[in-house]
C-alpha cells in the first residue's frame, strides 16, 4: 500500500508540473481523489509477485525525463519509454486479479493520463516526432491492459 500510495502522489505532482495552471488544478484534484479512494482500500491487497517497486522505478524515470525533455536528451528518455513498453508484457500485470489488477490498472491509467499531458505541453516538433512514435505505443499498450 506504502508504495502504491507513493505513486500515486507523484503522479498527482507530476500531473501539475506538467500540465497548464487550470488544467492542472483540476487534473491533480481527480488525480487526488482516485488515488485517494483506492489507497483507502489497499490495504489488504495481495500482489503476489507483482513487482511494484520495479513499476514505479520505471514510471518515475519516464516522468521524470519527459519534465526536462530537450533534442539532447530526448533518445535516452524515448529508449525508457520503450523499454517500458517491451516490459510491461512480462510484469505479470495479466496475471493480477480481483483489486490487486484494479490498483495496478488504475496506476497504469493515471500514469498514462500524465505522459498524454506532458505530451501536449511540448512544442518542439523535434521532440514531439520522436516522442510521439513511442508515446502512442505506450498509450496503446496500456490501454490492453486498463480496458
């Protein structure tokens, strides 16, 4: 729960550094109050082998490449994106039940809610042609697993 909890403050804070005031106001207040409700019932939730720690090193290394993205940095922070996406097949997320794929899943969702933000606050068509690719399959592959 300690760790689920821990992502999903960052993701909240992450939320507002990446996104516009207003945007972001009201997107870390749902960001908030989803990740409220579901730490609420965490606390009896059985991962299994889930790893979550390995999760959310890997979320924060994303996040935090995209919150200072620039040309010079943009390849390493594209290989994190789509290293992550390669991963998250094997993670075992599929293999999750019940509220244990319920957390994880409304993770997932929240984390990709971020990226798609921190996409939009990006104006260097540089960037955005080499994000993008990668972003789009990382969209894609979380939505196999929160739909």
């Amino acid at each position: 729960m300690k760790t689920l909890s821990s992502i999903s403050l960052i993701l909240v804070m992450l939320t507002v550094a990446l996104t516009g005031c207003d945007k972001a106001q009201e997107a870390a207040e749902n960001a908030a109050n989803e990740a409220s409700n579901k730490v609420a019932d965490m606390s009896n939730i059985d991962f299994g082998d889930f790893d979550m720690t390995g999760m959310q090193e890997k979320i924060n290394g994303i996040t935090d490449g995209l919150k200072d993205v620039s040309s010079d940095n943009v390849e390493g922070i594209t290989t994190k994106i789509s290293e992550f996406t390669s991963s998250l097949d094997g993670m075992g997320i599929d293999k999750l039940t019940g509220t244990a794929k319920t957390a994880v899943t409304g993770v997932m969702s929240t984390f990709g809610a971020t990226i798609k933000s921190a996409l939009e606050g990006i104006t260097d068509e540089g960037i955005l042609s080499k994000l993008k690719p990668v972003i789009d399959a990382l969209m894609e592959k979380i939505s196999s697993f929160t739909s």
